[in-house]
C-alpha cells in the first residue's frame, strides 16, 4: 500500500463549457476489525471525496467523523478533517471495497477492510456534478472568472421516487415544477453567472474585479431503514476578506415519501427539553463553566436555542448552526451531537422502532 506522502492528486481542470461528471459514485462500505465497527458514507465526485465515518466500540457511544480529501486515478486516496488537511484515513478503494489505515492518534494506526454493503439494505444513490466556468470578458485573455460546481444526490429508480423529495436540495427561490433537478442546478449555475457580469465591470475602475466561486458538495449521514439523512454544504465567494460556507441538512423519511421535522422525531414534550440538552453538550465542548453566560464566550446568544437544521445518523441526532447564526464567523460552524443514550424517553416510539436495527447495525456482539 503506497504510504499518504505518495498519493498522486489529479486536480479537476474545467473547461468552458458545462460539464455534467460521469466519474461520480455514492457507496455505504461496512465492516468491523476487533471490536471496532464501522460504515463509512462515501461520495465519489471525479477526484473529490466527501465522507461520513461511523464508529463503534463495544459499549461506548457511536463517533461520527464528517471527512473531504481526495483519490487519484489508481484507487488511492486520503480523507481528513479541517477541510481535508488533517488526514485520518487513508489507502486504497473501488465502487466495492475499501481498504485504509485509520488514524486513531499520532502513534496508531488502525487497518479497516470494508466493503461495500449490498444495496438490499439501503436506498441505492447516484452522484451528478456539474461543473462550469465562465469568463468575465472573453476579448481578454487575463480576464477574471467565475466557477460553479454543483454536486446533487439523487435516488437510483426515479421512476418510484419523485425529483420533488429531492428538489429540496436544489434551494431556488421560485423553482418551475416541470423542471427536472439537473434543470435546476444548471439554472442556479446560470444565475450565478449572470449575477457576476452584472455586478462586475472592467469598465468601471474604481470597483475591484474579482474571481468568483461558488460549489456544492453532498455528505450522507444515514441511510438505513428507509430513512435518509444528508446534508448540502456550500461554499461562495464573490469579492471581500472571506467566502461564505453554509451547510443544510435534509432528513428524508423514504417509506412515507415525507421530509421529517422534530415533531416527527420528537415526543411534543420532549421539544421544550432540547436547549438545556444541546447548551449542556455546547458547554462541554468549548469548556465553558455553567456559571459563566455564552455571551461571555464569545457567543451571540444568552441561551441555545433549537434549530430546525439538524441530521439523523447511528450515533444519535444532531444540530447545526451555521456561522453568524449564534457565533461569529471566526468561530466557524457550530454543531452539537446528541447521543441516544441521552435522548431515552424523548424520542416518538414509532421513530424508535426504526431506529432500533440502525444502532443494532453499529453495536459489536459479544
């Protein structure tokens, strides 16, 4: 197996035109070494991963790992967090199996041979991206640019699931209801473009001109039981000291062909008791002490609040507060994983009952 400093990284080169990419896969790998098992969501787009690792050992609660890298032409690949820069898995993989060392500390490293789970057990997926570029003013060689790459998640059968459970992902303001989701995409990538040239002149010189970027990716939390979660993360950049980067998370409940809320999830009760849950786990993680106020931290809020942005995977239900929404953008995104060993009692026993063979799925036997 190459080791990580002998990967070979093909950079995606677009060209002028709209490019809709046919090397795209979206594959659920599974398996266990020792006590430990795993799944791992992964998503395939030409040279670009996005992942979701699971882990699971004997009785403590389930670790979710949100990862990017990339993979070259030969298989090998690497997945890290802070934007793939922190790698922690890495080797070599196929539309079947995987097989990668996994960084467990500065000192371990775990072998995992996964491989991928038969599509018996879950919704099958397929990846399209498409990628365009367009120049400012094309008289000039030296013209800045604007960049659009979309990626959408899309179910295998269409003929059984409508685009319209899936259009949620698209994010257009008035979107045609005759428009397929592909359609939508390019029309967001028109807009895009249109927006640039409008806001952007050579001829006036007095206004900065600059390279504008805009791309999507796709993670996929769960995708079990008929149930799927995953999440659309964007990143924008049009002039200014910083881009924007946002993520929005979708719970898809399959068999119902229905869009989960909270109060599907949650016991209507059970919905007043979340803010202390999550700001206890928020304290926790930016260690900040129960006598000292989050505006005190740095936050913009005296309380958490719940939001309606959460995501659903085997180790327990998740929040997400994009930047600016209760802290400032030098803190990042701030997220806050319940577990379900603190959600006992909380959650509608419907919702229980299919959750039971997704935890099932990631808890070693003895």
């Amino acid at each position: 197996m190459k080791q990580l400093s002998q990967l070979i990284i093909i950079c995606i080169i677009l060209n002028s035109n709209a490019v809709w990419s046919q090397q795209s896969f979206y594959s659920c790998y599974k398996g266990k070494n020792s006590d430990l098992h795993i799944r791992l969501h992964l998503i395939k787009a030409g040279n670009k991963l996005n992942a979701n690792l699971l882990l699971k050992e004997k009785t403590f609660d389930a670790k979710e790992l949100t990862l990017k890298g990339k993979v070259d032409s030969a298989g090998d690949f690497y997945l890290g967090q802070n934007f793939g820069e922190d790698t922690v898995l890495f080797g070599r993989l196929t539309k079947s199996q995987l097989e990668a060392y996994f960084k467990q500390d500065e000192s371990e490293l775990i072998l995992m041979r996964l491989r991928a789970e038969s599509t018996d057990n879950h919704l099958p997926l397929e990846v399209k991206t498409l990628e365009q570029q367009q120049v400012l003013n094309t008289a000039n060689p030296d013209s800045p640019q604007a960049i659009f790459e979309g990626q959408l998640l899309l179910p295998k059968d269409r003929n059984i699931l409508p685009d319209s459970l899936f259009l949620l992902q698209a994010d257009v303001n008035e979107p045609s209801k005759s428009k397929t989701i592909e359609e939508i995409l390019a029309f967001k990538a028109s807009s895009f473009f249109d927006d640039y040239k409008k806001l952007n002149s050579f001829e006036d010189q007095d206004s900065p001109v600059f390279q504008w970027i805009k791309s999507s990716d796709i993670f996929v939390q769960l995708n079990q039981q008929q149930l799927l979660s995953f999440a659309v993360a964007e990143y924008a950049y049009t002039g200014g000291a910083h881009g924007l980067s946002t993520k929005q998370f979708t719970v898809l409940d399959i068999r119902n062909m229905k869009r989960l809320t909270l109060g599907d999830v949650f016991k209507p009760e059970a919905i007043d008791k979340l803010p202390a849950l999550l700001e206890n786990l928020l304290r926790k993680k930016y260690q900040i002490s129960a006598d000292s106020s989050l505006r005190s931290a740095g936050f913009y809020v005296d309380a958490l609040e719940i939001t309606n942005n959460f995501w659903l995977s085997p180790a327990g239900i998740g929040f997400y507060y994009n930047s600016y929404e209760i802290a400032p953008y030098s803190f990042g995104h701030t997220s806050v994983l319940l577990p379900f060993s603190q959600l006992e009692g909380l959650l509608n026993p419907a919702f229980v009952s299919r959750l039971h063979p997704i935890q099932e799925s990631l808890n070693p036997q003895p």
